[in-house]
C-alpha cells in the first residue's frame, strides 16, 4: 500500500513519523499499531463517557479532552417529561 505525502497530502508525512516514534518502531508498522489501537480507544471512551456516576459537566469535559482533530465526542442530554 502507497500513502501519497506530496502536495495536499504532505501533513501525512510527519503524522506517521510522529507514529512510529511514539511506537518505537517503523512507519509500516506505527500505521498498522495505529489502526488496530484507534477502534479500541474510542470504544473505550464511550465506555467511560456512558457511565452513570458522571455528571453531564464530567462527561463533558471528558469529551473535550479526549477528542481529537479527526474523532469527536459529543455528549447529548435527554430530559423526557411524560404527564400521567
């Protein structure tokens, strides 16, 4: 596979390469860390954001916190009122 890293595309260059030094370890296989970490992580962080004992403020902020330039979170809050 041929990751294009020229003209509109040559931010990709150095986000791979701050892949692998975060890994450790060759560009090929920083990309493929990445990929297998990256579902794992925003699964793990809808985990957390759905717990009960948080408060709308501290889902919020964990939100912001863990959003990136590509994935966001959001938090929505639902009131229902039923009349009986």
């Amino acid at each position: 596979m041929r990751i294009r890293t020229d003209g509109d595309y040559a931010y990709r260059k150095d986000v791979i390469e701050r892949a692998a030094d975060y890994y450790g370890c060759n560009k090929t296989k920083a990309v493929t860390q990445a990929c297998e970490d990256v579902p794992e992580l925003v699964a793990a962080a809808r985990q957390v954001l759905e717990r009960d004992d948080l408060t709308a403020e501290q889902r919020q902020e964990i939100a912001e916190t863990l959003s990136t330039r590509v994935v966001r979170f959001n938090v929505d809050s639902e009131v229902i009122v039923s009349k009986e």
